[in-house]
C-alpha cells in the first residue's frame, strides 16, 4: 500500500467520483453527488447550458509554492520553490469520439457515439536535491509532472474516460539512512490510460523511461461497493464538484495508473473558515482573488468601511483527502472557496490552497493560488 501512497501525493502535489457503469441492479448506490460547482449555477439542470462556454474559455490557475524542511534522521532534501512552477487549466472538449483509432480497439463502442467531456490539465516542475547529512552527499533532481485527464459532465458523475500523465519524479524512499541511494526512489514513466465506454475496466499503457520497456495492464473497476471512482489526476477537480457540507465525509474510489490498483478513499469536509488578512501567506491567496476579472468571478463582500470601500471577505472550506490504506501517511489538505450561493455562485469552488506533507516527516510543500483567469480558446 505504500507504494500507491506514493504516487498518489506525487499526483495531488503537482496536479491530483462517478457511477460505476452496468452495475447490478443489486449494486448500491454510493456515488458521490457531484455538481458543476464551477459555473455561475450550479444547478444539474442548468449544466448543459454552459457547454459551448467551456468550450471556447478556459480556466487558469497558477500557485506559488512553499517548502517547510522537517528532516529526518541521516538525510533531507531541499526544493528550489523560488523557481518551481505550478499550473492547471480546465475547459471542455466538444466531442470525444468513441470510434477513434487513437482508443484501444477492444474499447471502441460498436455504435456511433461522441459526447463533450471536461478537460483538466495540470503542469508542474520543480528542482532539488536529496543529501545525506554525515558526508554531505546529495542527488540533485528535476521533476516534472504533466498530466491530461478527460471526464463526463457533473451529471454523468465525472466519469473518467481517459488521461495522459507524465511523471518524473523523486520521492522519499527512507525513514532515515546514511546512503544516499536509498534515500530516494526515482520514477520517469508515461503513463497513458484508456477506460471502456461503461467505466467498467481501464487499460493503462506505460512507457518506462528507465528501463526502456513498455508495459499494458488492465484494471477491474467494477465492483459491489457501488461507490464513485475518479483517477488521481483528476481528483483535485472532482472533489471541486462536491457539495461542501462541513464535517461531512465522502468515500469513493480513485485509480492510480502508476500502481495499476484502485484503492478507497475519503474526504473530510470543513465548515466555511475565512481567510485571514493578518496571515502573509493567506494574504497572497486574497490578493489572487480580489485580482480576478469581476466578470468571471463574484467574490461576497463584507461590511462596507467608513470610507466607502467594501471590506471583502473570502471563506473556504478545507478537505482532507486520505487513503485508506496501511502506512500512508499524513493527509494533504486542499482548500476550496466557498460555494454561498448556488443560484448564483461567484466563487465557483476554486481550488486555493493544497498542504501535501512528504512521506517519512521529510517537511511539507504547500501550493498556494497566486493568480486565476479565464481566457479565450
């Protein structure tokens, strides 16, 4: 379990829930309610209305990244964040077409059939160095992470259908060690995944960088639990579409190409917290937000001041996302704007913040908005 533990932080820190399909009608239902919480309403019905927008705007967000150095016994490693960069971008594509020779033939449909899905892309690299603290000894990396993922509209439960992620990374391989090998463990892979038109089965193609060798693996998806299944590149968007009831938690399912396993997983919601002016860092995240184009985003104004100004204040509500699983870690924690209103819903449920502790108490990295626009296609 440890294994997938990994690759999934490496996922949610630079990137990252749906009815599973032909079911028995004996088969719960556990899907996550999931709805388009980034349109200005957020109602189902009104989703499709706002197809062809997505189609000819996208949104981009960038972060700032911060690293906070906790060490362990024998080793440490240090990021360059000053220079680390950190972007999403979310849009539409108008038709993905279930006959294309680009899909494995096995997962073609045997009947015409195409269908708009969200595009959420993410790009992420960062440098650093990994060193033994007795001799002083370090590997110096640059890691990278690119990843595209495809999914249905909210009303379909985000059902993913495919993605592209390239991951090259170095991660935490020890609790505590004197040699410098196995301090870290190194990954540079593409990982290219296809799902069957019932969500039912994926077909993972990776391309190891390492030892030149391709590889094909098929994973089941389709179970008894009835729960709602994303993949890690594309979770960070789907607990976006949630609704944000605090102290509530939901349970689903997330795909991991990398391990070629789907494991349980849970988010715990917070009640709305505001942000806080007095803090540097939540300040940068404010400074983001009140920076945004009026006509993309409504933020919610407080009490106006004195002097005519409006004060404008801006909550959040924080998600741990962990895995149910043996050694896995520490949670990381995403912060969301808060959706106050869903017929006329301003502050779309951004993404804000994410704290994503590092295996083994090596620190922790922190990825905070820095700049948010939505531009023409």
């Amino acid at each position: 379990m440890k294994a997938f533990s990994k690759c999934f932080a490496v996922v949610l820190t630079a990137a990252s829930l749906i009815t599973l399909g032909g079911c028995a009608k004996s088969t719960p239902d556990n899907r996550v309610a999931t709805t388009a919480n980034w349109n200005a309403r957020t109602s189902a019905i009104v989703e499709k209305n706002y197809l062809d927008y997505w189609q000819s705007h996208k949104e981009v967000a960038e972060y700032g990244i911060t690293f906070k150095d906790t060490g362990v016994n024998g080793y440490s490693v240090s990021y360059d964040t000053e220079n680390a960069v950190y972007t999403t971008e979310f849009y539409m594509e108008k038709s993905y077409d279930w006959q294309s020779s680009a899909i494995p033939e096995e997962y073609r449909t045997k009947e015409a059939k195409s269908e708009p899905v969200y595009v959420y892309t993410t790009s992420y690299t960062i440098s650093g160095a990994y060193k033994i603290t007795a001799t002083g000894e370090e590997k110096k990396f640059d890691d990278v992470l690119q990843t595209v993922s495809k999914f249905r509209l909210a009303g379909s439960n985000l059902q993913p259908v495919y993605s592209r992620q390239i991951v090259k990374n170095t991660a935490p391989n020890s609790l505590g060690t004197q040699v410098l090998e196995v301090a870290y463990v190194q990954t540079d892979s593409v990982f290219e995944t296809f799902y069957n038109n019932d969500c039912t089965e994926a077909l993972v193609k990776q391309t190891d960088n390492i030892t030149k060798k391709d590889e094909l693996k098929k994973i089941k998806l389709k179970d008894k639990s009835g729960l709602s299944i994303f993949e890690n590149c594309q979770l960070r968007a789907a607990v976006r579409a949630f609704t944000m009831t605090g102290g509530a938690s939901r349970r689903f399912k997330v795909v991991s190409p990398q391990d070629g396993a789907v494991q349980v997983s849970t988010a715990t919601i917070t009640a709305p917290v505001e942000l806080d002016r007095n803090d540097e860092a939540q300040m940068a995240i404010i400074n983001a937000l009140d920076n945004c184009a009026p006509d993309d985003y409504i933020f919610f104004d407080g009490t106006p001041s004195s002097s005519d100004e409006t004060a404008r204040t801006y909550r959040f509500n924080a998600v741990a996302l962990s895995i149910n699983a043996d050694l896995k870690g520490s949670d990381p924690i995403c912060w969301y704007s808060t959706v106050e209103n869903n017929d006329v819903n301003g502050t779309r449920a951004v993404l804000l913040r994410m704290v994503n502790p590092l295996p083994f108490g090596l620190g922790t990295l922190t990825y905070s908005l820095k700049a948010l626009n939505v531009k023409d296609i």
